[in-house]
C-alpha cells in the first residue's frame, strides 16, 4: 500500500504544471473543475497569481464582442454576439439572465464590462456570471463613462462626468453652451464613490466615448464656438494618480474632401484614431493615426501639440458608398456599413490585404457597437 501511495505522489504534476495547463482551458470549464479538490478550488478562486497568468494567456486571443441593437419587438432593446479568433459565432444572448433587463455596455476591460440601465451602473464578469451593482450618488446625473485599470494600482475604476448646459441648466439644448460639470470615480476595491478636480475640463464638452489603454482612459473633447467653429482635442484620465491632461490630435490635412468625424481606437495597445471623409459625392475613405510614446505625466493644457507624437498608419479608400470605422480587432478594422432598407452590416477590412470580409446582417437590427472581450476569471 505505501508503495502505491508514493508512485501516486510521484504522478502529481506540479503546481506549475497545472497552471501552465489550466490557463489554457476555457473558463467555463474552469468553475467545473473547482469541485475536483480543495487545491483546486484554492486555486481557481484564491490565487491572483494564476488569475493574472490566465488573462495575459486570453488576451493573446480576443474575441469580438458586438452589442446589437434591435427595432423589434419596441422599445429598443440590445442583445450580444461574441466572434471567435476563426470568426465563428461563439454565442449572443441577452444579458439580462446575469444583469438587469435592457442592460447596455458601456465598456469592456480585461473581460469585464461596465453596464448601464438608465442611471445604474454595475461591472459584470460574463465568464463567471459575477456581477456587481455600483451604489448610486446624489452628487450629479452624469452623460459619459469610462472604465479602466491601473496595473500599478490593482484596482478597476469607473470615471463618470458631468455635463450641463451653462444657460438652460441640466438641459442639453445647445452644444455650443455645454460644458463638463463635475467627475467622480468609484474603485472596485473601495466599493465607494468620491469626487474629483475636474476643473481643467470646465470649458469643454466631451463628444465622444472613451477607450481605455494600460491604466489611461481617453475621450475626444471639443469647444464649439459661437461662429459655427470648434476646436477637438483628447482628454487622458491617469486611472491611478485620477487626474485628467489635455492634449492635441494629429494633424489633420486641409483638402476638399468633406470631414465626417473622428473615433478614438485602441491599436496594439497604443491609443489610435480614425479620421474618416468623403471624397467627391459619396465615396468614403479614412486615415487611421496612432499616438507613439505617450506620456501620461506630461500635461499639456495649451492643447498645441508639443508633447504628442502621432503616426498615420493607413490611409484607406475609398469606397462606393459610405463606410463608418468603429474600432480595431486582430489587426483588422471593424465597420459599419449601411445597405438598402435602413439595415446595417459589419464589415472587417484587412489594411494590408485591402480584403474586407462582411458578416450576415439581421433584419431587425440597425446599429452595432464593437468590444474586444476575453474570458477572465477576474473578481467582481
């Protein structure tokens, strides 16, 4: 008998070896196998080591997470897709099963998603099915979020700002006159809100949603003057010091093309935008830009371009009819493209290969909203 107890121990991988085995496995199976032993569950539930292994080995393979909005039945209402590395449908739902009925995202981070249904938020981990109601506040309704992690920190953030119409107060009637109000972020380790300074961005308007990039989160800011014109910058959130910094956006070139607007992106974990234009009277085209050595200690408040160092990668186009990008996924750029009837379809364009690939629309949905998503095992 003690023989066989020592070549049973002799047969035990070590713990390296599991690990370096069980990060591969999908994290569904994963919750299966917490019932196999005490070190096991130990392991799954308990080690942030093996948890951080996990996702850097799931992040090499990111699926596409598309937030579809559908016209039936009324009122609005959102369901999810999930694209796999092959582009094969993994699974779509609605995420009301593990969240709140209508919940939309908002953003996704390292797997988890921050949600929203009208004024609650809450961060949902759909691979574990944990989810977390984020508390209210009386301190402000609030029009933009943004959510991201400092590494430094070890913590998860969610920004949330203020904007008010300075002559119509908390009615947005006029872009011209809307200005950011108040910011306050709320800490996944805390559980607890507070206010922040966000004086430097009182003359300013965000037009745009954010995207968050190694513990910064970006948005594109604008001032709309009273003679029609305006001046569109990038604000940064230092997600661990939580300070915000202005800066400038690359240089965009005067031509008689006609400008559409611009998306902030994330391109091989550097901050990207997309410049998209017509050309002529309905061919589109767009450049896409990436921010190099970005330093989130400089601060900039002059918004003049002296700390910023931005590279065109691309300029593609253009193409018959218009084409909207959305975001970047596995080197390929996500779009938007309207077809006869009001539907929509995603398209996915290979820059280098110029091949675009476009995926079946539904017939009752008119928009998308693209996220990266990987599988994580990441508490809530």
């Amino acid at each position: 008998m003690k023989m066989e107890e020592r070549k049973r121990e002799k047969e035990v991988l070590p713990l390296d070896a599991v690990m370096n085995i069980l990060k591969r496995v999908p994290v569904k199976s994963l919750m299966r196998f917490k019932c196999v032993s005490k070190e096991w569950l130990n392991l799954l539930e308990a080690n942030p080591f093996f948890t951080k292994q996990q996702l850097e080995h799931s992040t090499r393979n990111p699926a596409l997470l598309l937030q579809r909005f559908h016209r039936q039945p009324p009122p609005l209402s959102f369901s999810v897709c999930l694209i796999g590395p092959h582009y094969n449908l993994i699974h779509q739902s609605h995420l009301s099963h593990v969240a709140f009925p209508d919940a939309k995202i908002l953003h996704s981070c390292n797997g988890l998603l921050c949600l929203r249904n009208n004024t609650d938020l809450s961060i949902l981990n759909p691979a574990t099915c944990q989810i977390r109601q984020v508390p209210t506040t009386t301190v402000m309704p609030f029009h933009e979020v943004g959510f991201g992690f400092s590494l430094l920190a070890d913590d998860y953030k969610i920004v949330r700002i203020s904007m008010c119409d300075i002559y119509h107060n908390d009615s947005i009637v006029d872009l011209q006159t809307v200005r950011v109000d108040q910011a306050e972020v709320y800490s996944l380790t805390s559980g607890s809100w507070r206010e922040i300074n966000a004086a430097k961005l009182q003359p300013f308007c965000l037009v745009s949603s954010s995207v968050a990039i190694t513990g910064t989160i970006f948005w594109l800011a604008s001032r709309i003057f009273t003679s029609g014109s305006h001046y569109e910058f990038v604000v940064s959130f230092d997600v661990r010091r939580e300070l915000f910094t202005l800066m400038s956006g690359p240089p965009m070139p005067s031509s008689p093309s006609h400008p559409c607007g611009n998306v902030l992106a994330v391109c091989n974990d550097e901050l990207a935008m997309f410049h998209d234009y017509i050309v002529g009277n309905s061919n589109s085209s767009f450049d896409l830009w990436v921010l190099k050595d970005f330093n989130s200690d400089y601060d900039n408040d002059r918004c003049d371009g002296g700390g910023e160092s931005w590279m065109k990668m691309y300029s593609v186009g253009p193409f018959y009819g218009i084409v909207y990008p959305l975001s970047l996924w596995r080197d390929e750029i996500v779009c938007l493209k309207p077809l006869p009837g009001g539907d929509t379809a995603i398209a996915l364009f290979d820059p280098v290969s110029k091949i675009p690939k476009q995926m079946q629309p539904d017939r009752d949905e008119f928009c998308y909203e693209p996220f990266t998503y990987v599988e994580t095992l990441v508490p809530v």
